[in-house]
C-alpha cells in the first residue's frame, strides 16, 4: 500500500488515466448497443451501407438515388468512420459486433487526452491539488466512461474543443503558433458538431476582451481556414457546393425547433448540477460562476455555449454534454478557494466532509451500474440472429403495442432489405432497401402487403399471444423461434418510466 501511495504521489496523472483507461475498455467491451439514436443511424449505419454499395437515406448525391439535398449533417466523423471500416474490411474484419468493439476502443483512447488535458488545464490555473480532482472527476464520473466510447458527436467534440483549450492556456503570450494551432483545432469542433462555434467564439472573446489583439488574430486565423478547407472543402467534394450541409442543417432546426423535447430556458441550469452529482454538483456549479473574473477562458465560451441551448426551444439533454468538462473544471478550481475562504463551511466541516462522502458513494454506485451496460441490444441483437437466417427477404416488426415507429439496425442484419413496421390504430411505416432520402408513412387498414417475408419479429411481451393470433390471421400462419432479450439498463429506464422508455424485449417468428 505504501508503494502504491509513494508512486501516486510521483505520478498522479499517470494513475488517473490508468483508471480512466481501465473504466473505458469495461464500457468498450461490455456496452454494446447504442445510447440514441444518432449515434447509430447518423453515424454507423450510412458509412457501412456506403461500404456495402447502397446510399443509406440519400447522404450521397447521385449514387442509387434520386436525392439531391444533403442531409444536414457534417460528414466529418461519418468520413473517419468509413475509411476505418473500409480499413478493417481489408484485413477480413467485417463482423459487425467486432467492429464496433474496435470502434469503441478507439474513442476509449480518444476520451484519456480529454482526460489528460483537462488536468493540465487545472494544473496550469490552479495547481496540483485541483489538477488531481479534475482528473478523477473526468476520469470517473459516472456517465464518462460508457458515453465516452459512443458515436456521439456531442461527446467527441469535447476532444477538440478540451485541446484548443489547453493550447490557450499552454500558449500564454509566447508561441503564435500555439494560436494559430488552437484555432484550427477549434475549427475542426465546428466540423465535428456545428453548435460548437459558441464555444469557440468564446474563446476569441476572452482573447479580444483581453486586448491580445496578435493572439485574436492569428486564432481567427486558424479557426476560418480549418472550417473553410475541412467543412467548406468536404461539402465542396461530395456535393459541388461548400457548407451545403451547415446550409441545410440549420434549415432543418430552424424548421423543427419546436418537433422534439421541449424545456423551460434554465433546463440545462438544473440538469448540469444533476450530471455532476450532488449536492457536489451544487458546489461545482456554483463554482463555475465565481470563474468569470479569475478563469475566463473556462468561464465565457461554455457560458455562450449554455445561452445558445437554453435559448433554442430544442432541448435534448445530450445536448449540454460538450461544455460539461469545462464547468466541472473552472467548478473545482472556484469552489476549493471559495470553500477555503468561507467562515461558514469552515465551521462545519464534518458536514461538508458528510455531504461530499454522500456525492462520491452515489457517483461510485452509478459508476459500477452504468459502465458495463448495454442499452438498445435486444434490436441488435434480433437483427445480429436473423443475419444468417433471413437473406434478401423484407423484414417484419409488430409493434401494435405503440403508434412509436421502430427503425431497425441493419448495419448488424449485414443486408440492406426493406422492413415493415406494424403499429397501432393501423398504422404502418415501411422503409425500402435503398432509401431514396424519404420515409414512407401511411394510414390503411389491416392488411398490408408485407411482401415476400420470412421473418416477423414482435416488439414487447405485452399482449403477445393476442398480437400473434391477430397477425396470423391477415398473414399467415407463424412459429416462435428466439426470444431476444433487452439489457438490464433498458428494463430498469422502463421500470421508472413506463411509458417514455418501453422494455423492448424481441420475440423472433418464422413464417411457415
């Protein structure tokens, strides 16, 4: 124990991301699934249907298609995605489960520089002492290491963004081209999620406000020439016209603001201090406010980051995740001074003491429940069964249980077939095998030509028999064949709420 003690004094980073390390490859090997549903259908799926030959929802122009918008999204992180399949399907890895594992260790390391550079950051501004908090708390936290593995873009812009930081704050006045590096990392966030620009304004604003008007300059600098050739040069590759995708995603939100999860504007006022555990949390968050006079390079680009989403009526709570770091940073550094300085928290340490032991205990149970876990797997899972059973034929799912239109993983079924879903009221949605940039959705009565099916799989064990008995009568007779079974992190989400997080467990029949 002294050993180890004595090598944690001499190198605490290297322990932290030791355990940073370990806690991902948990998550990189044992969750399997997908968290939302971007991070599998704007990311996964289009690059392995490229792969395949098809043109999964009309992302290309011209290719099996007769689409000719783009999608809206930044086909940077896709682009990475396809030439690393491509890559792996050249060495004979093409098992879908195995690439994703791959893929999940790849962002297990991308997520320890996070970890790395934000205790730099703090080591710069703060010292030692809230360096090593910063690390664990970045290390550990209790959704880092399992959402850091995933194929969110709004986890991966953290990296650009935690690095164009340190480079700041690395550069101070001495290298210009620090600067200048800085911003092209920050340009290159922006091509990774779009809304990131905030955040990066941000950071020119602290240096403009500063009067560093060299430093200004050559940042600005750096950050237009990485947009224009990355995000302006790929747009102008694939379809003849720079920032078509930014054009059309800002269309489309401006469009739907008002389509998805709607929040009161301090919704990301409650749920940060929720993310950071509290009432630590609280503390940290409190904290963060105290920043904007003695570390504003962590204080104003993450509050115009915050602005922005508190101000947009679209308030999803994955959202808020790239400035999360950063308010946990510039917390630590505020907090520890303030709680040293304050005559009311000094005469009550042993609560303190109670209420950060409460916040670390609840961090660690979390920790231990939601790193292994797998989420959406019973999908993956039936379509992973039916990859060498179904072949060419269109794929049925009964979900007469929900009028909630299911949209199937076909990058794990390994064929790009076409599928029907069946929902209640009659309601059907059916999606071709090359998806011409539409969805068909339409309302008839039962029954519907499934085509030439061999498979129907039913969503849910509710009602089931009486589900079977209504389908056989439109479509013939069925046998049961597998049951596919949800993880334990779905059927717990189901269990505190029943109706926004249905248990999906999947029930395979055979056409007979």
């Amino acid at each position: 124990m002294d050993k180890i003690k004595d090598y944690y004094s001499r190198n605490p980073l290297t322990f932290v991301l030791l355990s940073a390390l370990l806690a991902r490859l948990i998550s990189a090997f044992f969750s399997r699934g997908y968290g939302m549903i971007d991070d599998q259908f704007l990311v996964i799926e289009p690059v392995q249907s490229w792969l395949d030959g098809y043109n999964l929802d009309g992302w290309l122009p011209g290719r099996n298609t007769n689409n000719t918008k783009p999608a809206g999204f930044s086909m940077l992180y896709p682009g990475l995605h396809y030439y690393f399949f491509l890559l792996l399907e050249k060495i004979g890895i093409a098992v879908p489960a195995h690439k994703m594992v791959l893929v999940r260790i790849l962002h297990a390391f991308g997520s320890l520089l996070v970890v790395r550079w934000g205790y730099k950051i703090s080591e710069n501004l703060g010292g030692k002492t809230a360096a090593e908090y910063t690390g664990w708390m970045l290390a550990l936290l209790w959704f880092m290491p399992m959402m850091s593995v995933r194929n969110l873009v709004e986890m991966v812009c953290i990296l650009p963004l935690m690095y164009t930081t340190w480079l700041l704050v690395k550069a101070e006045d001495q290298d210009w081209k620090l600067f200048l590096l800085a911003g092209i990392v920050g340009g290159l966030a922006f091509s990774v999620r779009f809304q990131t620009f905030t955040f990066v304004a941000g950071l020119g604003m602290v240096l403009f406000f500063q009067k560093r008007w060299q430093q200004v300059f050559l940042f600005g600098i750096g950050v237009v020439v990485s947009i224009f050739l990355v995000q302006g040069g790929i747009d102008y590759f694939v379809w003849g016209r720079p920032f078509i995708q930014f054009e059309a995603y800002t269309l489309y939100n401006l469009s739907n603001a008002y389509n998805y999860i709607i929040g009161p504007w301090y919704n990301y006022l409650i749920l940060i201090p929720g993310l950071l555990v509290p009432p630590l949390g609280l503390f940290l968050f409190f904290g963060y406010f105290l920043a904007f006079r003695k570390h504003p390079i962590l204080f104003y680009p993450a509050l115009l980051f915050i602005i922005f989403h508190s101000l947009f009526p679209n308030k999803q709570e994955r959202f808020i995740l790239p400035v999360v770091p950063f308010v946990l940073m510039a917390g630590i550094l505020c907090w520890t001074q303030f709680y040293e300085n304050s005559k009311f928290w000094q005469s009550r340490i042993r609560l303190y003491k109670g209420l950060i032991r409460f916040s670390v205990i609840a961090n660690c149970v979390l920790l231990v429940f939601l790193t292994p876990a797998s989420t959406k797997i019973s999908l993956m899972d039936a379509m992973t069964y039916l990859s060498e059973k179904n072949g060419d034929h269109p794929i049925v799912f009964e979900n007469t249980n929900s009028n909630s239109p299911i949209i199937l993983p076909r990058f794990y079924l390994r064929h790009w077939v076409g599928y029907t879903v069946l929902m209640r009221d009659s309601e059907f949605l059916q999606i071709p095998s090359l998806f011409s940039g539409n969805q068909l959705s339409v309302k008839d009565s039962l029954p519907v030509d499934l085509g030439d099916f061999k498979y129907v799989v039913f969503g849910q064990v509710d009602n089931l028999e009486t589900r079977v008995a209504n389908f056989e009568k439109s479509h013939g007779k069925i046998a049961f064949e597998a049951h596919i079974r949800s993880s334990y992190l779905d059927d717990f989400m189901h269990w505190l709420n029943p109706f926004g997080n249905k248990s999906q467990d999947c029930f395979v029949y055979k056409r007979i």
